[in-house]
C-alpha cells in the first residue's frame, strides 16, 4: 500500500509495512493493487507492521483512531477558512499519545499527550467532555456528602432553531436570559447550586441550529412540598417555562424539559450527570462527508462558540467546584477517572504510540522502560 499524503505544511509522509504472514505491501504505482507481484517487487524491504493502538476502558474500546480521523477532516476545512494557525494545531492534536500499561491487566493508562485545546477539536471535546462528566460526578458526590438533603434536577432550557448567521445573536440572547434566571426571585428561592452546559446541534434537512442549555440544580428535598418555593413544570401550569421566556424576553413559549430524581440511586444520577456533561457540538453534527457542508458549519459554529463559556457552574456547586479546582475548563485533558488508578508500582514502562498520516493510525513507535 503506498501512502503519499501531503500534509497541512506540505509535508510528505511514506510508509511501507507489511503485516506478518499477509502478502508484502510496498510502494506502487497507483493503478496497481497492494500485495501483487509488482508491489512486491518495489518494497523488497518492508518491514513488519507495528502494534496498533488498543486501549480499552471497561471493555469499551477508547476512539483513538476514530476522533484523530476527524480531527484531520477539521484541520482540512480550517485550512480551507483560511485559518490556517488552527487547521496546524488541529492537524498536530494528539499526533503522540504516552501510555503506561499494567503488566498484568494490559490495561492502558495515558500519561503524556499534545492537545490542541483548539475548541472544535474533536479529539479535545471528547477528552474535555470525559473530563467534566468525572468533575460533576466529584463535584455532586461532595455536595450530596455534605448535605444529604440535596436532590438534584434536571433542566433542558431551548429556544426555537436558527440560523448559522443568527446563532452568535441567538447564543447572546441565550446567555443573558440564563444570567437572568439563576437571579430570579422564584429560582434563588428554590435553588441552592446549578451547573448548566451549552449544547448546539445541526440539523441537515432544515440547515438551522438548535442551541440548548442542559442544566444539573440541587434543591433541598423540602422543595417539593414547600408552596411557594415548588416551581411548577406541567403543560398547563409550567412556571420554569414562564421563567425561561421572560429571562430571554421571547414572544413564545420556550420547550423546556424538567425532570427530578427523586428515587436517587447513584447509577441513574450518573446517567442524569452524563446527559448535563455531554459535548457542546457533536463532531457528527459538523463533520460531514460533504466537505463544503463541514466548512460550511465550522465556520459558524467557530464564530457563535468564539470565548463562549460552554458550561458553568453557581452557588454551592460552585464553592465546590472551585475547592476541587474544576470551576473552569479543564486544563488537564490527560487524567480523567483517577479513582480507578492502576497499580503504579507494577506498570513500569512507557509505551508511545504515533500516529501515522499515511495508515491513518496509531502505532506503537517506542517503549522505555523506568
Ligand atoms: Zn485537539
């Protein structure tokens, strides 16, 4: 198999390998198939393909390969915006990735990568929203500790869908409307802490935006059967909603979605906690095959999303969050659920794997021992 990729600094990378016991593959002519004669012929030295990465987490394959993939088609449609200091760092995210791996297990653990942190990363928003799921389950679990009276509910707050033009309006609008509602009279009196999360997603048929805040607030368990405090969510009497429209000054009722967990059990808030945590944009909904279509929405959601703050966090949430150090966007991308740590003392080597343009994947290029 040849692979001749020109790279984003116009850089070309070849590589000949060939897997054990397959038929050798070389550098050929391009109307000829890998693994014929002729193939043979012109790669009388390739050499055994390296491991590929495998890195599983309670037996769920990690998306290594496919994120990396789509972080190269971003990199692509920045190059094509003209931005071309993002489409480098994009194209460069996460080009090494150092594990250590537990001799017994085989487990893997990642202890040195180079994120890019650009903010429509895929590879970065994966690894981010991870991070600020373990965050709000830590954040939650010291809050509960602290005070068992806390029950959580689970708001989703939308507005109707717009355009890619007026989504940084829209996303304006959105943000004083929430500033708005956690200070309502009614909200301060109910709600002792909040977390909320900025979601956008596209939608292909109609070419619109859909912006949404998913929203984690902690009541006290009297809340419920406090008049005057209970904030009322059916369809005919629907005061969240009501809240929502004049905090956003809209001429419509808002859909709002509100739910509690009552009957808590740690698995179901951990459900709850995922959906508030998950991605701001999913790479789905902006990385297309259509190429023009993926530049098309990268260029408007990189403008609505340009310094947004994608999720925050308010009263007792917040104190906490700030003590535990996860009240901003998390710098640390590399170590996620540490709870679960392997043994230090038996993992003793470090593996690195490289990612290779041209296969388009990792491969273990390295290994120290310490
Ligand atoms: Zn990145």
């Amino acid at each position: 198999m040849q692979n001749l990729i020109g790279n984003v600094n116009g850089n070309v990378t070849i590589n000949i390998y060939s897997t054990p016991g397959a038929p050798i593959q070389g550098q050929m002519a391009p109307h000829r198939e890998a693994g014929t004669e002729f193939a043979q012929e012109f790669a009388p030295e390739a050499k055994p393909l390296p491991e590929r990465l495998v890195d599983e987490i309670r037996g769920k394959r990690q998306p290594w390969r496919p994120k990396k993939k789509k972080t190269i088609k971003l990199s692509k449609a920045m190059h094509e915006l003209g931005q071309s200091k993002k489409a480098n760092r994009v194209w460069w995210c996460s080009e090494e990735l150092v594990f250590t791996e537990c001799p017994e297990t085989g487990k893997k653990k990642l202890r040195m990568a180079n994120f890019c942190r650009e903010r429509l990363c895929v590879m970065c928003n994966w690894r981010l929203s991870i991070k600020t799921f373990y965050q709000l389950s830590q954040v939650m679990d010291i809050a509960q500790e602290e005070n068992p009276n806390l029950v959580p509910i689970f708001l989703t707050l939308t507005v109707t869908n717009c355009s890619g033009d007026d989504l940084p309006a829209t996303l304006d609008m959105m943000f004083s409307g929430w500033a708005r509602l956690t200070e309502h009279r009614r909200v301060r009196k109910a709600i002792k802490g909040w977390f909320r999360a900025l979601e956008v997603t596209y939608n292909k048929e109609k070419d619109d935006y859909h912006p949404h805040f998913h929203a984690l607030m902690v009541v006290d368990k009297s809340y419920f059967s406090t008049r005057g405090v209970y904030l009322h969510h059916e369809k005919e009497n629907n005061e969240w909603a009501h809240i929502w429209r004049t905090s956003c000054r809209l001429d419509y009722d808002p859909v709002t979605d509100i739910r509690a967990v009552r009957n808590q059990h740690e698995g179901r808030n951990r459900k709850h906690v995922a959906e508030v945590a998950k991605y701001t944009v999913k790479d789905t909904d902006y990385i297309h095959e259509d190429e023009d279509l993926t530049v098309k929405i990268v260029n408007a959601l990189g403008k609505a999303l340009y310094r947004r703050r994608l999720f925050a966090y308010g009263g007792v949430l917040k104190e906490i969050a700030k003590r535990i150090k996860a009240d901003r966007e998390a710098e640390d991308l590399i170590h996620m659920d540490e709870t679960s740590t392997m043994r230090e003392d038996i993992a003793n080597q470090l593996i690195i794997y490289k990612w290779d343009f041209g296969l388009a994947d990792y491969f273990r290029t390295d290994t120290f021992n310490y």
